[in-house]
C-alpha cells in the first residue's frame, strides 16, 4: 500500500478503496489515466519480480504459526484441524493461510488494494443458490476477506492451483498450464470489465446454465455432475440425513466428535444470539424468519481451517414439519490480512460483519440471509447451511478438466476484484502481454514446494509429539 501514496496518488489509493468522494469541480480520473498509472507502477515493481519466492533467513517457522492460531480454539478439536492438515500438502495449504499471508505480504505488490478474499484457494469456489434459486458458482469462503493487494489473491490461487494438481498426480507440464490458464483469464476478465462502467461490473454474475454452455468434455461432465447433487442440498432434503425425531420432536442427529449437542446455557445464548441477529437482516427477511421457530440446535465442525473455531447449526420449523431452514453460524476472528494491512490497530467492530459485508463486496449475489451476531463474547456471522451448496471434488479434476477449471476460477477472481474498484490499474499494470502469467506461474512452482516442505514440517512436529493429532475425523 505504501507504493501508490508515495507516488502522491492519494486519490487514486482513496478510488481503490471504494471510498473517494469528490467535490463537483473536481474532474474524474478516466480510465485511460487509471490504466496509465497502472502501467507506470511496473517501473517500481517490475511484472517479472512476481515470480519472486526464496523464504527469507527470518521466516517465522510455519508450525509456530499454526500453533499461534490455534489459540482460543476449542482444545477438543485442534487434533482434528491438525488431522486434516498433515493428510496432505493440498490439506496442509487450505489451512494454513495464516502462513501464505505472512510470506506473501513481504513479497513485491503494486500497492493497489480492492477488497480481496484472503483465503482464494482452489477449493473456495463453488456452487450456491442465488436468492431467485439460480444456481451460480463465486467464491463462496470469506472468512480472511479484506481489503490487500490483489496480488496476494492471485498468488495464493495460483499455488493452490499448483499443490492440487500435484496432489491428483498431474505432471508439472499440466500444473504450469493450468496457472497460465488461470492467471490469463483473470487478467483477461479483468480488462473486460475494466472497460465498464463499474456499476455495470456490479451484476455481472457466472450461473451454472452459461458453465455448462461454455464448458466441454470432462469438465463439462463434472459441472454438470456436481450442480445436480447442488440443486439436492436444501433444508427439506437434509432432514433425513441430520435429524431424526425424539419424544415426537425433531432433533439434530450427534455424530461425535464433528455434531454434538449443547449444554443447556449455550443452546439457551444461542438462542438469544440468534434473536439479535435477525436484527441484522433486511426488513422483509426478518419478517420471513420471524415466522419460523427454534427447534433445535448442535456444534458442527467444519472445513480444515475453521476447525476448533467454534461453528453451530441450528434448525428453524415453519408451519409444517418439512418446512424447515438450517442457519450455521461460524466464529468469525480478525482477518489474517489485517496485520498487513493496518498494523495490530482495530479497524473492524465486529468481525462477522466484517465477513458479510466484504462477501457481499464480492459475490455479485449472496445468501439473503447472510448476517451477523454476538455470544457470549464472540462474534459471529451467520449464513443459510443448506443452501444448494457443493463444488467440483478435486479427486474429480484430471489434467483434461484441470485447465479449463482453473481459467473458471481465474475469471471469478477477477470479476470479485474489479467489483470493488481498481480494475483499470491493474489491467494497466498486467498489460496485454502473459509477462504476469509467466511470473505467477514460477511463483506457484516455487511455492508449492514451499508447501510440501511445511507440510512435512507439520508432520514432523506431529511425529515428534509437538502436536496433537486425530486422523480420518
């Protein structure tokens, strides 16, 4: 960020922060001048210096790092978090952010600072239902979501991109191809929509129908695959799988240690904090809501690197017994971006909040029921659980598919970026040429090596006795 302001653009720094408002007789700065300042920034952080990653002599040791985040986590769980990061590097990666933010926030950036999603993995995008019930496919984990360099985005899918072609055995001629792919569509996508008016950016959306369309072969099969087990992950149609009926009522089936019941102070603030975050919804929402009853709630561990973060389902009866709504609500802590950002200050009151409102930042269109609460002293964001949700299975994405997938997940990226604003900097910065392509994809080979030798750090320490350990949970 220090790039932009001590190149006296102040005002374009305030433009790629969403927040410039001019006075009248101020003259807007065109896209041709935003493009050219873009293109300027290259002089001081060359396009080649983006292939840049040797870890320095004072590289915090990732495993302290982990363990660093592990504090305030549920101690019960932290076996299973750690049980998932040391099956493989591609696991290791997914929850470890915390460690690729530390090292890419020292890399060479432009300083150009959209909302970006923190944690931009492979494996964070995916389907979900508009509130129209379309199907669609963004990002859909905005746990680490923050305004940062879009570099940071961009290197960390690229890598990501990298260990999961490694870790479903694709050579490393497919894994570059599949980073060049990635990198060229957002860079692509991003100078297409740089040329819009950006209220115009802001309803441009990918649903299932148009990937079907635009897709073919494997990966067209595995879309077409995945969406139909999407459109079957409703409320109605989970009642089966996670309910069963005690004493003529319905109850929230345990699957310890991963669904357990509360005891009855938490189930009764859960239920309190549930009251204060219909608050946070739009007044017909709240009215939809308010017409359902709490009938039940559970602990629900979730995905690798919320897991000992504390994370809840709770069942809601409408006016008969198949007309339900499952809500989660998932512990919501600082951004690991933060601290690179804005130092150790506060910025964000309340972290759930911070987590809504940069997904609805990015997503061109997100879960109606997407708001916020507090329990007990921690802070919340709260979101529908079944709501059409599913994604590609990476075991599924074979070279052929591999490619293809990553140019999906290239243009998706560069469609949240450009929503909020500096779009035609980076066009102008990236260019028309694959200098960035080429750059990123010799960072995320060097990269994901990097991983695979934290990774075997991680398990290491856990050989060791270091940390503790639950496998296969």
């Amino acid at each position: 960020m220090d790039g932009i302001a001590a190149a006296g653009m102040h005002t374009v720094l305030a433009e790629a922060d969403g927040t410039a408002y001019r006075s009248l007789r101020q003259r807007p700065i065109t896209r041709a001048e935003r493009y050219a300042l873009g293109k300027s920034l290259r002089k001081r952080v060359p396009r080649r210096s983006l292939a840049d990653w040797t870890a320095p002599p004072d590289r915090p040791d990732p495993v302290d790092l982990i363990n660093i985040s592990h504090q305030g986590r549920v101690d019960r769980l932290i076996p299973i978090r750690v049980g998932r990061m040391v099956d493989s590097p591609y696991g290791f990666l997914r929850g470890a952010a915390v460690v690729m933010a530390e090292d890419v926030a020292h890399l060479p950036a432009t300083g150009i600072t959209p909302v970006v999603c923190g944690d931009s993995h492979f494996g964070n995008f995916g389907f979900y239902a508009s509130p129209e019930r379309d199907l669609v496919i963004d990002l859909n984990d905005f746990d680490e979501a923050h305004p940062g360099c879009w570099e940071w985005d961009l290197r960390r899918l690229a890598a990501s991109i990298w260990v999961a072609g490694r870790h479903n055995g694709t050579s490393e001629d497919h894994c570059g191809d599949a980073v060049l792919s990635c990198v060229a569509s957002y860079r692509g996508e991003l100078r297409r929509l740089a040329d819009l008016p950006l209220f115009t950016r802001a309803f441009v959306r990918l649903d299932v129908d148009r990937l079907t369309a635009e897709t073919a072969g494997p990966l067209n099969e595995q879309v077409v695959r995945s969406a139909k087990r999407a459109r079957h992950r409703t409320g109605d149609r989970a009642l089966p799988r996670f309910t069963h009926e005690v004493d003529g009522e319905r109850r929230i089936v345990e699957e310890p240690p991963l669904i357990t019941r509360l005891p009855l102070r938490e189930s009764k603030l859960l239920a309190e904090a549930l009251d204060n975050y219909l608050d946070t919804l739009p007044p017909f929402w709240r009215r939809v809501l308010g017409g359902y009853t709490l009938v039940d709630v559970a602990h629900k561990v979730v995905g690798v690197g919320s897991v000992g973060l504390r994370a809840y389902v709770a069942l809601l009866e409408g006016s008969s017994d198949e007309d339900v709504v499952f809500l989660q609500l998932k512990q919501a802590r600082r951004s690991v971006l933060a601290r690179y950002v804005h130092g150790e200050s506060a910025w964000h009151a309340h972290q759930g909040q911070r987590v809504v409102e940069y997904q609805q930042s990015l997503q061109t269109v997100s879960d109606p029921l997407l708001g916020w609460t507090t329990m007990d002293g921690r802070q919340y964001y709260v979101r529908q659980f079944r709501n059409m949700k599913g994604r590609i299975p990476l075991d599924a994405i074979g070279a052929a598919a591999l490619s293809d997938y990553a140019g999906v997940v290239g243009q998706l990226l560069a469609k949240g970026h450009a929503r909020t604003s500096g779009a035609s900097m980076i066009a102008g910065y990236m260019g028309s040429s694959d200098r960035v392509d080429k750059a990123l994809c010799e960072f995320a080979r060097r990269y994901a090596d990097q991983t695979e030798a934290d990774h075997a750090a991680l398990v290491a320490a856990v050989d060791r006795g270091l940390l503790p350990v639950e496998r296969g949970v």
